[in-house]
C-alpha cells in the first residue's frame, strides 16, 4: 500500500529548512566516548538534507520501495542520517539499539526476522558486529550491511533536486519496535501522517500558554530506538526547526551532570527524560558540576516513558532550585508508542504537586479524594484536544461512570493501524468499538492502550498497567503504589510481584541496593512495616539485590512478568543471603 507524498512530511520540512536557513545548525552531537570533557560534531540543515539525499540514492541500489532498512548503529549523527536516508529512500525505517558486546541479542534476531530487511544500515565501528547478526538471522536473510560513515555524503554530483522523492511513497514511514517486555517485539507501523499530527498535538499541550522560542535547542540524551527518543531527538528539530543538543544514555548514565549542563548551556532547552533519569540527576550532580551556570532558561522537560512519581519531581526541583530552576517547568507526560508517542500533558507545582486518593478504593475501580499525604499521590494532566480520549468499562466496552476507573481510550490520527506484520488476535488493542458513546463521541476505531485510568475535576489521572495489576487474597493492588512506598525508604529501583504460591497471589518485592546496608534485616523490617501500614499488605519475600539486577525495557520500564519468571527460577543473586539466590530463601 503506498500513499502519495504530503508536502507536510517531516523531509519536506528538512529540506524547506535547508532551503531558508542553509548554514544553521540542526544537530550538534556531543561525544564522550573517548573524551571526558566531550568532543562537538555538528551537521548545518543544508549538510543535513545533502547528506540524506546522497545517503537515499546509495540505498535505493540495495532495496525497492517499501523494503525495510533496520538501522544497528551506535547513538550519533550517522544514526539520524540512516532514519532519515531511508525514509528519504522510500524505504521503511526500522530503528533498534545496538546489541552490547557479550551481551543477548534476541530481540535483535526477533526484528531481524519479523522485518526481511533489505538493508541494514550502521557504522564502520560496529560493522562486524552487525554483520554477524545478520548472518545468525538464517539462510534467507539477504540484507546488504552500509557503513553510513563510509560513505562519500558530501558529494554534491548534480544529481536529483532536494526535494527529490519515488514517485508513491510507503504507507509506512518506519517501525516503532516495543521492547518486548511480556512478549515477542511488536513492530508499531507509523505513517509519516501519524508523526506530523502527533507532533502538532504536542505542541499544542506543551506550549499552549508559552509558545516554544524560536532560539529553543531541544536537548537529549534519550536512546534513539525508544519512541520518545527518537521523537524528541531525531524527529522534532526538523518538525519544529529548533536546534537539537544530542549526546548517548551512556554518555547520560556516567555522568547525569552533562544532561543538567547542557540544559543550562544551551539556554533557552527543552528535554525529556523517564522518571527514574530526574532521581539519578538530583543524586549525582554537585554544585560544582554546575558552577556559574543558571537553569532559569529551561522552558520545559517532559517526564514521561513510565509513570511520573510527584516525589521524584519534587527532589529534581529542589535540588536544582538554587541554580534558577522553576517548578512549573516540570511537565509530566503520558503516552504510548501506538498512538507515535504523546497523548497527555500536565504542569508541575511546588504549590500543587499531586492529588491524593484513597488506596482501596482506586484498587476496587473507584475514585475518592482524600487528604494530601495520605493514600495514593497521583500526578494530573490536562484531558488534551487531540487525541479523544475516553475511559471505558473493559467488559461492557460502554464509557465509565464519574467516579470510576477504566481502561483509557484514544482515538485520533495519531493512532497507528497496526503491527508489523502479526495475525488478528495479537491486533486486538487496535480498532475497537465502543458500545452507546456518548454524544459526539465516535463509536470507532479506537486504541486501546491497556493503561487504567480516570477523569476528575476534568483531569485525566494515570493508575498503572491492566497487566500489572497485583491480585493478592482478592483485593486489587497497583505495583507502583507499592513501589513507590518502597523508593521513600530505599531510594533504588523497586519490582512489586504477585507470585502464585499454593493456589494464592502472594506478594514478592525485589528491592535494588545502591549502597551496602549496614543492617540488611532493618531494612527488611523498615518495608515490610511501611507496606503492612500504607497498603494493608504481608509480604511474603523480600528479595535485596544489586543496583541492575531488575530486568527492564530499553526504555527502562520494570519488566514484572519477567521478574515473576527470574523469581520462579531462583535467578536472583540475594545480597543477604550467603548462597546467592533463589526463591522461598527469604529469612
């Protein structure tokens, strides 16, 4: 199925800007693998739209239209010249994270064969290595491997115009791949329709009241494969013609500080990061690292990717208070790869931080308000304009009631059609019906997103994960309630499971250590005491690991189906316990 071209496309855009603005910077990649201090590398729009033109024509002698092109490259320029080249080429892009060394590679292998690409696109560094994943994908894999930095890219030969195009282009612009936390990667098919409406929706939640300078440089750090990444760092400059300020997660994960420099060096920035990023750089930035520098320039980062904890936030803007910071640019997001990326905004504050709901009760599908400080502390967004957004019933299919939590519906533009590929039965969350909408309200087709949730006060509160959900001895539990009750005491990384023991749910709390515990038993006692008094719950294991031994999504979501299975098995090296791991060892 092929679509003509839309003069909105996100290459219209870059090369219209390489046309109006030919010597500014686009992106300025900063490289920390070799050199603390960081080495600069920048691209202008016309280096830009020059290259991935050159880039196109070399591609279109290794596949058709509608091929699929995976790109495998480290976090750099090449990176975003191979989405763009291949997009630009006809092809369809398929961005992945580069396999570590030593490391597994069966999600690699699983996109690999879900995908028959007929290029796949990297660097001369990680070539190799690529090259043997390749050859490990099976007699029938063809792929021809490029070298994006091989490649002669600043040719200028006289050949097709800029705005040069196939005459139809894919329905598919690229492949968002889930991360395949409880099943086999999901290729999420996005057209470049449903990335220009998303973006627009974005813009139009986040800078509503403040439109975006035209001087912004969006700063990132994001993993490119990650659909926000890959939005915010590789999409948005050409989308919204501001700069971009790139560097890797690794680069991010040695040191959060060069994340929190380059906001207050690039002012005005703009940023997004999930959760956990704001707790590790309030942590690990020192006054020093920003010596002389001012965050009052930030005009906005998005917490999103996994559910935004008011507690997080409020250590991240009183950490950074004293160098300028404001709260309100504090913007917790919510979205979902089948819907691009974005669905929902809020904006933080110091004045108004969360909105309290009585624990039980949201475990038993209802919504009551209760005092500040008590229950369950959820963040707010503003129910947007586009996408629609609905809470329904999951049996019936018909609305909720007010007062009632359900499952969070969207219907809109942005939503994709599908996955890549997969039979009628694993398509199930796409095209649903509701049953007696209400007026105005579509009856289809609409997302299901398998997030629970609810409207109050005209607000739209995220709960958690239909799948997540904890049943022990009958009752309803939400995982983040329970971890995030565990993160004021430990500060790591927190797994809430159910574990099926004798015919019950029992509840198992994985707790990642950053630190050696004096008293290993106090600790123990200290949650177990604070899950009995906050959620009405025994714990049967408690279960003390190492910083990094949760299993997570690349976008560094917990994986609890995962942590149920590695529990099962024993798998768990127990920092309190002398022979290392298991399950049943609790003390």
């Amino acid at each position: 199925m092929t679509t003509t071209t839309s003069e909105s496309s996100i290459l219209s855009m870059l090369h219209g800007r390489a046309s109006l603005r030919p010597d500014d910077i686009a992106y300025t990649f900063a490289d920390y693998s070799d050199d603390p201090a960081g080495r600069a590398e920048s691209l202008t729009w016309s280096q830009l739209a020059r290259r991935t033109m050159n880039l196109a024509r070399e591609l279109t002698r290794h596949g058709s239209v509608g091929d699929r092109a995976v790109i495998l490259a480290p976090q750099s320029l090449e990176y975003v010249l191979a989405f763009l080249g291949a997009m630009q080429a006809g092809l369809v892009a398929v961005p992945l994270p580069l396999p570590h060394p030593g490391a597994g590679h069966e999600r690699v292998s699983a996109v690999l064969a879900d995908t028959e690409p007929a290029v796949v696109l990297t660097t001369s560094a990680a070539a190799a290595g690529v090259g043997d994943l390749v050859a490990a994908a099976g007699p029938g894999a063809t792929a021809t491997v490029v070298e994006v930095d091989a490649l002669d890219l600043d040719t200028s030969d006289g050949g097709a115009e800029p705005g040069f195009a196939p005459a139809e282009w894919p329905s598919i612009a690229y492949l968002q791949y889930s991360s395949g936390s409880t099943r086999a990667p999901a290729g999420v098919m996005l057209s470049h329709r449903n990335l220009t409406v998303n973006f627009e929706q974005l813009m139009r939640s986040f800078f509503a009241e403040s439109p975006l300078p035209p001087d912004a440089t969006l700063v990132s750090w994001l993993p490119f494969y990650h659909d926000m990444g890959l939005v915010l760092g590789v999409c948005a400059p050409i989308l919204c013609g501001r700069r971009a300020h790139l560097m890797s997660p690794v680069a991010f994960l040695e040191r959060p500080a060069r994340w929190v420099r380059a906001l207050a060096e690039n002012s005005p920035a703009f940023s997004s990061a999930p959760n956990f990023a704001f707790d590790l750089a309030a942590r690990k930035t020192t006054d020093d690292d920003l010596d002389g520098l001012d965050l009052g320039g930030v005009v906005g980062i998005a917490s999103g990717a996994e559910r935004v904890e008011p507690a997080t936030l409020h250590r991240f803007v009183d950490r950074f208070a004293h160098f300028n910071f404001r709260d309100h640019m504090m913007r917790p997001a919510y979205g979902l790869a089948e819907a691009t990326v974005f669905v929902a905004s809020g904006t933080w504050s110091e004045t108004s931080p969360a909105v309290y709901f009585d624990t039980a009760e949201l475990g038993a599908g209802r919504v009551r308000p209760c005092g500040a400080g008590q229950g369950t502390a959820l963040v707010q967004y503003r129910v947007p304009q586009g996408p629609t957004v609905r809470i329904v019933d999951t049996e019936t299919h018909r609305e909720c009631d007010p007062g009632l939590v359900g499952e969070i519906w969207l219907h809109g533009e942005n939503v994709s059609e599908g996955y890549w590929g997969k039979p009628i039965e694993e398509q199930s969350c796409f095209g649903a019906t509701l049953l007696d909408p209400s007026p105005g309200t579509p009856d289809g087709p609409w997302l299901r997103t398998g997030d629970l949730g609810f409207i109050h006060d005209g607000e739209l509160f995220i709960v958690g994960r239909i799948k997540d959900l904890l049943i022990v001895r009958g009752r309803n539990h939400y995982p983040e309630d329970i971890e995030a009750t565990v993160q004021q005491l430990t500060g790591g990384r927190v797994a809430a499971i159910a574990v099926p023991e004798n015919g019950t749910e029992t509840l198992v709390t994985v707790i990642e250590l950053k630190k050696p515990a004096g008293s290993y038993s106090a600790v123990k006692s200290d949650v177990t005491s604070a899950i009995s008094n906050v959620h009405g719950l025994s714990v049967e294991d408690l279960v003390l690991v190492a910083p990094g031994s949760i299993p997570t999504t690349t976008s560094g979501k917990i994986r609890r189906a995962a942590c149920v299975e590695q529990y099962r098995q024993g798998g768990f090296v127990r920092l309190d316990a002398a022979n290392g791991s298991g399950a049943g060892e609790a003390e």
